[in-house]
C-alpha cells in the first residue's frame, strides 16, 4: 500500500521582483496543506547571488516553513562561505542544500577554493558542527557530466560520508531508475534515505527544455504523447497530473521515504498530485485510479 505518512517537501525560487515576491508567498500560503516537512530555495538569478535566496528563506520561514537555501561551493572562497553560513546560523535556519553549482558566466576559470560538493559538506560539518540537516542531489540517471555511473556513484557516498544527512535527486521519469539506484547506493554503504525529486509537468516545451539541459530523460512515450497535445495546455495538464502522481503512487509504494516537488513558484500542479496521492481529490482522471491501487508484490 502507499505509505499513508510520506514526508513532503517543496522547491521554490527566489523571485526578481515585488511582484514575483507576493506570488510566491500566495503559492506558499496555498501549498502549505500539504504540511511539507521543508521548503527548499535554489540560488538567485543565473546562481550569481545569494541575496534573492536569502530574501525568500525570510518570507517563506514567517509562514512557519522550515525553509534551506541551497549553497555552492563553486565560484566562492573558503572566507565567503563561512561568511554565509555563520549567516545563516545566526538567523537559526537549520537546514542547507549543499551544491557544487555551475561556475557563474564572466568568472573564466576561478573554481573557488572547494571544487566538489562533499568538499563543501566537509566544510560545513568543520565551520558548523552538527548544527545544519545538509542535504545534498542524486542523479539515478547519472549526474550528465559523470564520466560512468559507477564514478557518479562513487561521488554520491563521498557526500554522504563527508556528513549530509539525507538527499534529494534530480528528477525523473523511470521509478526503475529510483529504486535502482537507491539499491546500489545502499550495497556501496550509504544508509541515508534518498528522497525522489519530481517534476509536475504542465508544460512541455518548458520540461523538454529543462531536461534536455540538465540530463534528464523524458521517455519516448510521454514525449510523443506531448506532442499529439500540441498547444493544448488544458490536456498536457490532465496528462502530466496522471503520468506523475502514478510515478509517485509507485515511488511510495516502493518504499521511496517521500517526494520533494520542484514548483517552480506554482501551486496547482503538486497541490492536485498530492490531493490525489492522498486521497483528498473530487475526482481522479485516467491513469490514477490504476496508479493507486496497491501493487503486486509491493
């Protein structure tokens, strides 16, 4: 049966703008039913800042979130980091996302003095202690930069070893992905749980785009059912809410210890994959009634 206790959390972005701030807050207001057990803040504008990052932590613990802004290491020195997490700690956030990141444009080939996200774990746990819940990214589909998998896995327990607590993967679309690679992290020793990042999709041009660069497969199947949609956004919507919440009925069902959204600042999408995970949604189209249904052999 799915798990009648998973644990939910959301990503957000930080706005650029007043008004982009006061949807943000609206969405957050809204998606607090599904009680998450964090929000998360990815970097400001192109990675270059923190301050957006910081700005939206702000307003998204005054509605009572736990909220974690992620971190790079890339691009930064030793001196800053410590800067922001001394920060960070004074302001009493008790959670992190610990990224390499992509060096910012118009930085050539200055790396900063960490190069590698358990670097940067390591040196959280030596400034902080056990004061931060580090989270870090899994790639079950291999991180697209890896040379292998077996290397790409290597560098996920190293994080692990240097002090995170628990991760969160990149997206996807294959539960055998998931549980595959949840299965080789465990045999190389890693007894963090792994929580699968997902990916509403209400838009296909906007997924296509987004997975195309950061290595995420869409398989052939949705892709062309996508394309049957065309401009029909009313379908690829009714579409996506089916194709995800039957991944997350899966995931959960399998044993996943919950799922993390990635929002992109809107409420709908995850708010009717949780009703309907949960069993609080009117209806329920398609695909789902057959998603929910316990599995054999689960």
């Amino acid at each position: 049966m799915t798990d009648t206790n998973p644990a939910y959390s959301l990503e957000f972005f930080p706005p650029r703008d007043p008004a982009g701030h006061e949807r943000l807050v609206e969405t957050a207001k809204r998606l607090l039913a599904v009680q998450p057990k964090y929000v998360s803040v990815t970097f400001g504008a192109g990675g270059s800042t923190q301050a957006g990052t910081v700005e939206a932590v702000r307003a998204l613990r005054a509605l009572g979130c736990d909220a974690a802004p992620h971190l790079s290491c890339i691009g930064s020195t030793r001196a800053r980091l410590s800067e922001i997490l001394q920060a960070y700690k004074s302001e009493g956030i008790k959670r992190l996302v610990a990224l390499r990141g992509d060096l910012p444009s118009g930085m050539g080939g200055d790396g900063g003095d960490l190069r590698h996200a358990s670097d940067l774990v390591a040196f959280i746990r030596e400034q902080t202690g056990d004061w931060f819940h580090i989270e870090v990214a899994a790639y079950p589909e291999m991180h697209p930069q890896a040379r292998d998998a077996a290397s790409d896995l290597r560098h996920f327990a190293a994080k692990i070893q240097a002090g995170a607590d628990s991760a969160i993967t990149q997206y996807f679309f294959n539960a055998d992905a998931y549980f595959n690679f949840v299965e080789r992290a465990q045999a190389a020793g890693v007894s963090a749980p792994i929580v699968p990042g997902i990916m509403p999709i209400t838009n296909s041009s906007q997924l296509l785009r987004f997975s195309d660069a950061c290595g995420a497969e869409v398989p052939r199947w949705i892709r062309l059912r996508l394309a049957e949609f065309g401009d029909d956004k009313a379908s690829i919507r009714a579409f996506g809410h089916d194709v995800v919440t039957s991944l997350c009925a899966r995931l959960l069902d399998g044993g996943a210890p919950g799922v993390h959204f990635y929002t992109l600042n809107q409420a709908d999408a995850a708010l009717g994959i949780w009703k309907a995970l949960t069993g609080k949604a009117s209806s329920a189209p398609g695909l789902l009634t057959a998603a929910l249904r316990p599995m054999s052999g689960a």
